[in-house]
C-alpha cells in the first residue's frame, strides 16, 4: 500500500500527536497519514517517535510528484533537493481569518468572502476531468488569488506585526507559492481537508486509548488504521475484510498479497457474491 500510495501524482499527508508509554510518563510520539489519489486509492499511515522530518523523508525518499500539506516546516527538508512540489492548504488559510475575527471584522469578512468564491469554482469543476478543472480555476480562480494577494498586501501595510489578523495575512503570503499550485494543476485539491478527517479519527482513537505500548504498538497501530481506513474509503466492511484476511494470510503467497489490497478485495467479493446468485439451486 505504501508502495502504491508513492505512486501517486498527488500525496496528502498530516500528523497527530500519538503519546506513548515511557518512564514515568508518557512520551509524545507522531502519527502520520499518506493519502494516495484516486488512481491510488489508500490511506496509509506511518508511527514515529518524533515529529521531526525524518519519517516523512524516509517515506517519501522516492517520490517526486505533488505534497498537498500544511505550513508545518518539517516539510521543508522533504521537498528540499528534490522533484517534489509542495503544495498549500486553503482551509488552513481561512480558518486562521475565521479566527482573527473578532479583532478585526471587515478584513475577516472580505477574505473568507473571497475564499468563498475560491471554493464555489471548486464545487462546480468537482465532477470535471483534471484537464477541464484547470481550464476552469485558470479562468476564474486565477482573477480571485491576484485580488487576494493585493488585499493581503494593503492589510499587511495597515496592521501591526503582532496583530492575530496580521498573522493570519502573513501565514498566507509566507504560503503563497504554494497556495498556488492548484491554480495550476487540475489534480490538485484546493485544501489537505481529506488528511485532515483521517487524523481526527486518530485523536478519536487517542481519546480511548490514551496511548500506544512502545514502539511496536505503535507501528501497530498505524497498520491497523492502514487498512481499516482504505476499508472506509472503498465503503467496504472492516470486519468482513479483516475475517477473510486472517483467515488466508497464513498460506498465502507474497505473489498473492496485492489480491489481499481492499480494494481488490472488493472486486472478487463482488464476483463471489454475484456467482452465488446466478447458480442455480442444486435439483431436489
């Protein structure tokens, strides 16, 4: 699946805090997400120990299409030296003006208004080929940045350095090459929102679970939520799939793991179920 999800011209990935048992306390470990395309269609995750840039480095060490991330700097090393192209969360975006606003609401206003009309063009192409999407963003979402990105110029002249608006305008500037990068690629979402919903499931699960064991547990853990989540992407029954897995892992053939991939999976349940119901009863 890892294999797979590298493969992808677009990979969206974020992490989490996932706490694990220590000495005396507990010590703050990272859970990372890996979403492929849709011609890669998994949801990976990966454990470490730190959130620091050598698991997305070693994870990514081959790749060299598009990283749809945050602003978190981490990144920075991954895509330093390399093929990749980084690109820039939206919704990160909005949601620092969103916050600001009670400290300055004409500025909020105008921006998400702004954004609204960004995320309107994506409603409409969201059916469209990638082809036709750029056609479309370049065409209307085009005109929408260059007035974003004069207002934030006038907002940043008007407001002081420590103002939380200010901020919130200089995350955006400070991402600007990035935020871009839809506008010019049609495979591109406008924001990381599909990692984002993967990892709110992790907080969930650290909610119950509090913490991982050690780091076993925690590569664990990250395996298990590998498979669950591709299951949920492919609308497919975790515990159905997780039974027939286990059931044949113990004789199958390496040859025969990507037949065991859920989405593959999928397809030959489909075929059994509809042999089932196209042979005819034995005679009486």
């Amino acid at each position: 699946m890892a294999g797979r999800v590298r493969q992808s011209h677009v990979v969206a990935t974020d992490e989490t805090i996932m706490p694990m048992l220590s000495v005396g306390q507990t010590k703050q470990a990272r859970m990372w997400v890996y979403v492929g395309d849709q011609a890669h269609p998994y949801n990976v995750f990966d454990f470490t120990l730190s959130r620091g840039r050598d698991g997305p480095k070693q994870f990514l060490k081959d790749y060299q299409e598009v990283l749809l991330a945050d602003a978190y700097g981490g990144y920075n090393g991954v895509v330093a030296g390399n093929q990749i192209t980084r690109a820039g969360c939206w919704a990160h975006a909005r949601r620092k003006f969103i916050d600001a606003e009670k400290v300055a609401p004409e500025i909020a206003r105008a921006a998400v208004e702004l954004l609204r009309a960004l995320y309107a063009v994506e409603k409409e192409a969201k059916d469209v080929s990638a082809a036709e999407r750029l056609e479309i963003r370049q065409a209307r979402s085009a005109p929408i940045l260059i007035e974003l990105r004069r207002r934030f110029l006038i907002w940043k002249e008007q407001l002081l350095p420590k103002h939380p608006m200010a901020e919130a305008v200089n995350y955006a500037l400070s991402q600007w090459s990035e935020l871009n990068v839809f506008c010019a690629d049609g495979a591109v979402p406008i924001d990381n929102n599909v990692s984002e919903r993967e990892m709110k499931r992790v907080v969930l699960n650290r909610k119950n679970s509090l913490f991982v064991g050690n780091q076993r547990g925690g590569r664990t853990a990250a395996i298990l939520a590998s498979l669950t989540s591709t299951c949920r992407r492919h609308d497919i029954d975790p515990q159905l799939y997780f039974t027939q897995l286990l059931m044949n892992l113990p004789q199958a053939r390496m040859s025969e793991l990507p037949a065991w991939l859920p989405d593959q999976w999928k397809l030959r349940h489909a075929a059994r179920l509809a042999n089932l119901e196209n042979t005819p009863p034995p005679a009486p």
